[in-house]
C-alpha cells in the first residue's frame, strides 16, 4: 500500500507531461510544467520551492526524491 508520501509524489509524475520524463536526468521541465498547472510560484519562490509547496512535503523531502529517482531507484510506475 503506497504511503502518503508516495501519494503525493504521484501527482507530480501524474499531472506532468508525459514528455518531461524523457530525460530522466534533468527533472526541471516536469516540475516546472507541474508548478505552472497546479497554481504557480509564489513571489521570489524557487520551482522546487513551489512543487514541495504544492505537494505538502519538504524541500528536502522532494529534491531527495528526485536524486533518487534520477539515479535509478525509484521506477516512474510506484
């Protein structure tokens, strides 16, 4: 059973374009398309920022998620 965590995850794979996850080493486009789709930056807030905001985990907790996933251990389908 997926954790909330693993939940909220799913919405940034989810709502993103399906071309944002071609290149698997560079996450910008489908966080970006993410933040843009799903209410924006706010002031001087940063697109990780943003997303973290969006999703309610931590900066920290997203920008791990996303190193992890980049190097291999996580698949796009969890």
């Amino acid at each position: 059973m997926p954790t909330t965590f693993d939940t909220r995850l799913a919405k940034l794979e989810k709502y993103a374009p399906a071309v944002a996850n071609i290149d698997r080493l560079n996450p910008f486009p489908m966080v970006q398309a993410f933040v843009d789709d799903n209410g924006s930056r706010l002031d001087n807030e940063s697109y990780a920022n943003a997303a973290a905001r969006l999703l309610g985990i931590t900066s920290a907790d997203l920008i791990a998620y996303l190193k992890e996933r980049a190097e291999g251990g996580i698949s796009s389908t969890r």
